[in-house]
C-alpha cells in the first residue's frame, strides 16, 4: 500500500495579510487589547472576549491571530468586535 502526500506547496501559510496593519498576535493579547480599547464593547471581561475569539478566529488551533486596531467610522456597528478586524492567522482563515 503507499499513501499519497500532499505536495509541499499545499500546506497550510500562516501569517497575516501583508497590509501593514495587520498584527500577528496571540489570542490572548488579542482579547486583552479588544476589551480596553474598544471599552469592553458588552462584554463582561476579557475571558468572554477570548472565548469567542479562540471559537471563531484561531481556525488552525495554534493560540495566535491577526488584528488590525486601527479605528474606523466604515466599520460595522452591529459587529461584535466593532473596532478590529480579526482574522485566523492561515491561508484558509475567514
């Protein structure tokens, strides 16, 4: 029997965007930042931030992300984390 492997260019990129605001960051840094400076926007404290963070944006599970803090009028304001755009650090991230 023989396994096929994926050829070496398919794995998996991790990084950020290349625009230089966006921050590679661990989740937990992530968490502390978007509770202070978007005045915990309704979140009771920085675990809750963390948990939907680490649910929603550490898609390849290794504990860093990407954020761009950079505050902006065109963002949503029904956003859940109105004053960042957060993403998965991976080529395959939302």
């Amino acid at each position: 029997m023989t396994l096929a492997l994926p050829p070496a260019s398919a794995a998996q990129k991790v990084g950020c965007p290349s625009a230089d605001k966006w921050m590679h960051v661990t989740v937990e840094l992530a968490a502390q930042r978007i509770f202070e400076e978007a005045n915990n926007n309704g979140f009771p404290d920085v675990q809750a931030v963390y948990d939907l963070l680490d649910a929603k944006y550490d898609k390849n599970e290794n504990g860093t992300m990407c954020i761009d803090p950079v505050l902006s009028p065109e963002r949503n304001p029904n956003s859940e984390l109105n004053w960042f755009y957060v993403r998965d650090d991976n080529s395959n991230g939302g």
